[in-house]
C-alpha cells in the first residue's frame, strides 16, 4: 500500500523531469503488475472441523509464503487465483 501512496504523491508532483519519471515507473509498475491474479502453487484442499467446511492453502507464486485461501498474500500483496486446477 507505501508503494502506490508514493507512486501517486510522486505522479502529482512530478514536474517533466526524467528522474523522477523514472521513478514514478519503479514503484508504480511492481504494484500494478500484482494487481495481476496468479495461481496458487501447491494447493491443499482439506475438510477444517472448526469451521466444517472444506478449505485451501498453499503458496503464493511470488515469494512463496505460505497462505490460506484469501484474495492477496499477506507478505508481498501478490493477487492471489485460487481457481480450479485443470
């Protein structure tokens, strides 16, 4: 969330210079591409008693924490596709 709070202070600044286009782009552009939905590595689907109900977990494919199933990882902030595997 720092990234894109800064990307925009940055872009509402910026006054035609290279440099600090340039920097615009470099926080900008990591933040956005994890907008992108990718899909879990390593799923594991199991029947949580607590809850009754089946769940999931596996691992993020950007930086390989582990996560229960959620919309974003909670370490990186990758966007997260829990879809069915094929």
């Amino acid at each position: 969330m720092n990234n894109i709070i800064e990307a925009i202070d940055c872009l509402k600044d910026l006054r035609n210079t290279y440099s600090s286009l340039c920097f615009a782009i470099s926080i900008a552009l990591p933040a956005l591409e994890k907008q992108i939905p990718v899909k879990v590595a390593h799923v594991i689907r199991f029947y949580d008693k607590e809850v009754e109900k089946w769940a999931h977990v596996g691992r993020c494919p950007r930086c390989w924490h582990p996560c229960a199933e959620g919309e974003y990882c909670p370490k990186c902030g990758q966007k997260l596709d829990w879809g069915e595997e094929e």
